[in-house]
C-alpha cells in the first residue's frame, strides 16, 4: 500500500470531520483547505475535485468494512458468523463515527459520481454477510431474498450502530449487539 503524504492525509482528515459534521453537500473545499491547514491549491493537487475526495474518504471505508465483515464470517459458523460480523460492524462504527455518518448518509444515495465505486464495495460488504446466512437460510431460498436479508442486516447494524453511539453511547458493544441480533431471532414475533 503506497504511503500517504502528511498533506494528503490532513487533507482527507479535515474532510472527513466536516463531511460528518455538514455533510458532503454542505462542505466546501475552501473549508477542507483551511480545517487541513493547507493551501487550496494544495487541496487541488491531491484531489482534482470534491468528488474525487469524498470518494476516496467512501470506498477507502466502505472497503475496510467489507474486509472487516469477511473476517469476521471466517471467524465462525452458522449465526455465530453473523454475530461476529454485527459486533465487528458495531466496533467499527464506534472507533471511526464521523466515517460511519458520512456512510450512512451517503451510502445509498444514486446521485453522486463515487456511487458505482461505492455500490460495488457496499455489495462486497453485503455480500459477505449473505454468505454467512446460506447454511442459515431454508433451501430454496433465491439469493436475491438472500441479499434481501444480509442488507436488512447490514442497515439496521449501521443505524443501529448510530442510534447506539448517538442516544446510549455508555452501552457496551455486546449489549447493542445483542439488541440489533435480537431483532433477526424470530423471538419478537413469537413474543418470546
């Protein structure tokens, strides 16, 4: 992996605060520049423009988020694999919230010029948890419903994780886990 320049990394750590803190659409390059502490045409250099930068902040994140939920299914089987994906998801909201939020906000949007490069990887993410639900899911089950499934995991894991660091930032990791898993046990409509 090639090294980041100090300028190039303040760069992407000034847009990323602002990103989180205004959204991508309400953040300018002026103020990246000047939250980095660079010149704007510093800023330019780097990342020819807006697009360019809040893409790479994206896909960098939504590719460490896949890499995250594949080694995690690794790590067990059966609902197992998909306890640890949601509680390694929950962890990494927690030690990254203002690429979490720019996530969730952005994620789904089809508007945006890094929405392909984005797409690509949040199906990657997807995917890898679909893959932890075949041993899991009824035979004959479409993938399609597969995938159905894994994204309704993968979103209420992210806003899950957002309420959580939001609302009740003092719970632990296990308990939101536990809640967000909950959910997807078929106990709530059993009334268990």
């Amino acid at each position: 992996m090639p090294r980041i320049s100090a300028t190039k990394q303040a760069i992407l750590a000034a847009a990323l605060e602002l990103g989180a803190l205004h959204g991508i659409s309400g953040t300018t390059m002026d103020e990246v520049a000047e939250r980095a502490g660079v010149a704007k045409g510093s800023v330019y250099y780097n990342f020819t423009s807006k697009d360019k930068l809040f893409g790479e902040l994206l896909t960098t994140g939504v590719s460490s988020l896949a890499e995250t939920l594949r080694t995690a299914r690794q790590s067990a089987a059966g609902f197992g694999a998909i306890e640890a994906m949601v509680t390694e998801m929950l962890t990494l909201i927690a030690g990254n919230q203002p690429l979490a939020k720019m996530m969730a906000a952005e994620i789904f949007r089809t508007d945006r010029a890094w929405q392909d490069a984005v797409s690509v990887l949040r199906r990657e993410a997807v995917a890898e948890i679909g893959a932890a639900l075949l041993p899991l899911v009824p035979a004959g089950t479409s993938e399609g419903s597969r995938l159905l499934m894994a994204g309704g995991i993968f979103g209420a894991t992210l806003v899950g994780g957002l309420e959580w660091l939001l609302f009740s930032p003092e719970a632990p990791v296990a308990e939101v886990s536990a809640a967000i898993l909950f959910t997807f046990s078929g106990k709530l409509a059993a009334g268990a």
